[in-house]
C-alpha cells in the first residue's frame, strides 16, 4: 500500500498536477475577511488571481451540481468549483456564470448564431484578421483586445503559457454572445459573454487593464442575481426555444454524452459521419478519416496528432459555369474546443495530396489532405475557403465504435 501511495505521489509531482493539500495555510484577505485555501488557492495563484477572479466574497461551500458533490466558493467576478471526479486539470474549474448571466438576460444559455462571413466596422472580413477567432460551436467570433485577453489565460499543467485554444477554453468557456453595448454603474461599455465570463472593455483606463472581468460573482449575492444597476441593452435577441445547456466546456460540442467524453477522448476512433449541402455549387465531403502519431517519419509534437482524411470537392454546376480551382491550403480544420488548423505543409507528406486542381462543371476532384490537432480533441468541422467561391462547412460526428 505504501510503495502505491508513493507511486501516486510521485506521478502527481512529475506531471506537474499536485495541488496544494486542503490543510495548507490559509490566505486571508483583509478587504473581505474570507480565506482561500487548498486546491482553490492553488487554483485562484495559478490563473490570474485577483485579475481573473477578484477577492474572495463567501466561504467554502459544500454544494451538489449535475448529481454530484461540489465544493465551492465564490470570488467577484466568478465561483471556482471542485469536482473530484474529473481527471486533473479538469477537477477544478470556474463556474458556468456568464451562462447562467445570459440565461437571467435573455432567457437563453447563448445567443442568436453569427455568421463566420462576418465583417468589422471597418468592414474587413473577420476570417482574414489574425487577432479574430471563429468558435464554430457557438457560431461566435472573438476579436481584438477581447481575443488577446482571453488567450492569455488558460488552464494547463505548464507553470505558464503560451496556452493552446483548448487550455483558453478550460478558464473561460467558448464566447456565447457577439460583442454588444451594456450599461454597467451608469456607464456603457462593449462587452462579451463567455461561458464562465464576461469580458468588458474599459477605455477610460490605461493599458493593460482596459480589458475587465466582469464581477458576475458580486452581482449572484444580490437579492436578484444581476444586480438592478446593471442593465442589458436589447441588441441581443431573447430566444424562446429549447435553450442549449452547456453543462461544462468538455461538452459544449454536444457530440457525446458526457459519462461517455473522458474515455472517448483518449480513444478517438476512425470511424465517424459528416454532412454537408450537397445542393451547393460546390459539394466538399470527407472520408476515411484517420489518426497517427508519426506521419511519414514526423512525430507530431508533444500534445498534438495527426488527423488524415480523403477529400472530394464537386461542381455541381452547369455545363458552361465557371470552374472551381482547390488546394489543400484553402482548406482549415475546426476542433471540438473551436481551434482551427490549417493543412499547410503537413499536406506534403501524405500519399496523393488535394493540390492545386481545377474542378469543371459537373465533374469532381479528391486527394488526401492532413491537420494537426491536440491529442485530447477530434475534428468538428471542416471548412473549405477556395478561391472565389462562398466558403463551404463540412460538420463531422466522430462517435465511439463499439462493435
């Protein structure tokens, strides 16, 4: 029994996942008279402490979520939670307050879907700006100072960043709104909604701290959960459908159950379906994807794999229409978390590649095309961006498979 215990310890140390225990010192705060300790201390020093998540507002408490038993404690601007029967580092995380902020606003757990063709106020494409990401899940975009913060942030067993879009998406959630105005102590300001957040945008302050978490923890402790003061412009449209629930960010794809999503994401399977608008001038569909470890003698970096599939784009227009010309390039690969990859130079090293063809009207073209993904994650859409043509979204189902 000892040399197991030793074992654990051991293991726990090396990965970089040992949390504090629950008889550390305590860390008290003057300003509020609560202390943190344990796990949640370790949590709170770890990931942007007083920036994230404000002062402690309430004790550790003792609460039951999805069926099962949660510690937790609130902070300003969010609740960090304990959930023991999640693997590290998913066994602590924020609470799904900006959800839930929504939900009190709206009547809705996201908003309306956006539109991946969007374009700024300057009327740029969103898609061709390197500070702007598309959350295809949620059908949202997150750009600019916005997008900068919350990749700054993340949840990894690494002492520090740079943090992948999976990590981004452990703190703060996927973005459930587009930015919008809201008039917050008297004042109007941009902000957005993400699962765990909200993020509001300060110009009267100086650089770096123009960008805000809300104190969505604060406004809970009021007699009504938001606080009167704080009032939701109407540009964001109540929906009076079935809401989508996000139980938590590990299943906002709503692709599998969640007792299911642990164990299938460390056994993706090959095996899977996709849609897309067969209708369309252009069809793209995909098959027979594939994972790998090594792609002709290239190990993927630690953290990432490989993801192959055969690709098959179709002119469905008429005889005399225009041609399309593809290529690999214009192609980008959507993970479950929302990160996108681009095929690139991977493409190169597989067997028949889609590279540079022309597809004329009635008549088809396929070729094997290749992305790099996170090793814990799966493919959830493919978009394919040819020149000249209406960008294109293929969604893939990935399941289990059982037989």
């Amino acid at each position: 029994m000892r040399i197991k215990i030793y074992i654990t310890v051991m293991c726990l140390m090396l990965s970089g996942l040992w949390l504090t225990p629950a008889y550390a010192t305590a860390r008290c705060f003057t300003e509020t008279r609560y202390c943190i300790d344990g796990a949640i201390r370790t949590y709170w020093e770890a990931h942007g402490g007083l920036m994230v998540f404000g002062l402690p507002i309430a004790a550790q408490t003792q609460t039951t979520i999805d069926g099962a038993p949660v510690s937790t404690q609130l902070f300003e601007r969010n609740r960090i939670e304990l959930h023991p029967n999640n693997p590290a580092p998913y066994d602590v995380q924020l609470g799904l307050l900006g959800s839930d902020y929504l939900l009190h606003t709206t009547g809705a757990r996201v908003a309306p879907a956006g539109t991946i063709n969007e374009v700024d106020s300057t009327g740029v494409a969103k898609s061709t700006r390197r500070d702007c990401q598309w959350f295809a899940t949620t059908q949202q975009y997150v750009c600019g100072d916005f997008y900068a913060y919350w990749r700054k942030y993340g949840i990894s067993s690494r002492s520090r960043g740079p943090f992948s879009i999976a990590e981004n998406t452990a703190l703060f959630g996927l973005p459930i709104t587009g930015v919008y105005q809201e008039t917050i102590r008297g004042q109007s300001y941009q902000v957005q909604l993400f699962e765990r957040a909200r993020f509001e945008y300060h110009p009267e302050n100086p650089a770096p701290y123009q960008v805000q978490l809300g104190l969505l923890g604060s406004e809970t402790v009021q007699q009504s959960p938001v606080s009167p003061t704080i009032t939701a412009e109407p540009t964001i449209t109540p929906i009076h459908t079935t809401p989508f629930v996000v139980a938590d960010y590990l299943n906002t794809a709503g692709i599998l159950p969640l007792k299911e999503l642990f164990w299938f994401r460390n056994n993706m399977p090959p095996y899977g379906y996709w849609n897309s608008n067969d209708a369309a001038d252009i069809t793209v569909v995909i098959r027979d994807i594939t994972y790998a470890d090594i792609l002709k003698g290239h190990k993927a970096p630690t953290g990432m794999k490989y993801v192959m599939g055969t690709v098959t784009v179709i002119n469905n227009r008429a005889s005399g229409s225009a041609s399309c010309r593809v290529h690999y390039a214009d192609l980008a690969l959507i993970d479950l978390e929302g990160g996108w990859h681009y095929s690139d130079k991977i493409t190169t090293q597989i067997d028949d590649p889609l590279s540079y063809k022309i597809v004329e009207p009635g008549l088809r073209v396929g070729g094997r095309v290749a992305f790099m993904v996170p090793y814990t994650s799966a493919p959830g859409q493919l978009v394919a961006q040819f020149t000249n043509e209406k960008p294109t979204s293929v969604e893939l189902r990935v399941w289990p498979h059982t037989n």
